[in-house]
C-alpha cells in the first residue's frame, strides 16, 4: 500500500527527504523556547539517519525565562543601559557629535545605527540562555557525534562553532544566517562541512501550533 503522502511522479506531492526530517525536528525543538529575542531549535543526526540528540535556546534549569522572570531581554537590557551611560559619542560614520544616546541610538546627523555599531555582538557574550546547539551536544551524554550533522534553524555563534567542532560534527545544515561571519570562517578551517538548507520546511507544524512569545 502507497503511503499517505506518497503520489505518482506526476504529482506535485513527495515523501520528506531524509534532510526535511530532520529540519522539522529541529523547527519542532524551537517551539520549546520563550527567548524573547529568536527561537532557535536544533537536531544532531548520525550517518545512519538516527537523531541522536536535539536542543532549543533558553536558559539553564532551574531559572526561568527572560520572559517569565525579568519580562524583559538580559542581554539588551544590559546593552541599553550600556549605551545610555555614555557621556560623549562620535558616530563613526559622519563624526558628529551626539547628545546622550536615546533609543533607537541613531546619529543626530546621518541617521547611522550607533548601537550596531558601538555593540556589534549584539551583547551575544552575555546571554543567559544555553543556545540550541550547545543543548543539542550536552544531551549527547556519552553517545558521539562524530561524523554527524547538526541540523539548525540559525547558523551557529561563534561559541557555539567551538561545541561544535570539539564534538567532531562533520556538517551543520542552517535555515537562517547569523551576522557573525568569524563562525563560518572558524567551522571551514576546522574541516566543518557547512550548507544552507535546501528543501521544504514543515509548515502545517506552524499552522497548528503556535511558538511562544
């Protein structure tokens, strides 16, 4: 018997290839974080097929969420108050002298993003939340992951590039792409196959369930 979404070669319908799958695990782990920021979820697959472990962002049990617990974003809210103490800023841009930065911390002048500028992490390096992918390998326990892919929704930071190559994952397949360049740089030089996903993501998973916010 031909399976539900099985049809002739002349149907626009398909089996999911083995990559689809394991993209949809990965979107499905999203649905378990409440970071306020980005929804990150993440699958680590063996050769074989078999899902060894997955992961989503958000921060270490027993603490609550940004969301739930400070209604607010850490990082940001550090940034911000980073950003407000300034006495005396000069945007890179145009050299104009700015008054004290307000949001949205844009020059006086040219209109430059100053915070993109002046926090070009994004203040990444104080995040409380344990990224997908590093959740994804500390469920490994003392099964290896050598040789697997590490299917994500976003392309890996660069702290998360190290989990990764210490773990001796062969590939990372992403959705979305991540501004910190210095990633991809790492995870090549260190033999990580690196691809953008290609295929259909699962949106019915979407139509029916909702992702926190």
């Amino acid at each position: 018997m031909r399976a539900a979404h099985e049809y002739d070669a002349n149907c626009s319908v398909r089996a999911a290839s083995p990559k689809e799958v394991a993209m949809a695990v990965a979107y499905a782990q999203s649905y378990q974080s409440a970071c306020m920021k980005r929804l990150v979820g993440a699958a680590i697959v063996a050769e074989n097929g078999i899902t060894l472990s997955t992961g989503f962002n958000e921060n270490p049990v027993p603490m609550m969420s940004c969301k739930t617990g400070l209604g607010y974003c850490y990082k940001d809210a550090e940034m911000h108050k980073s950003i407000e103490s300034l006495t005396e800023v000069y945007c890179p841009k145009c050299g104009t002298k700015q008054g004290p930065l307000v949001r949205p911390y844009a020059c006086l002048k040219c209109h430059e993003n100053l915070k993109a500028r002046l926090f070009p992490s994004r203040n990444i390096e104080i995040c409380t939340a344990i990224h997908a992918e590093e959740r994804a390998i500390r469920s490994l326990g003392d099964r290896s992951a050598a040789k697997a892919t590490l299917f994500c929704t976003t392309f890996p930071c660069f702290q998360c590039a190290r989990y990764i190559v210490d773990a001796q994952i062969a590939r990372v397949v992403y959705v979305e792409a991540y501004p910190v360049k210095q990633s991809l740089g790492f995870l090549e030089k260190n033999g990580v196959t690196v691809e953008p996903f290609n295929g259909f993501k699962s949106r019915s998973f979407s139509h029916v369930f909702k992702q926190i916010r």
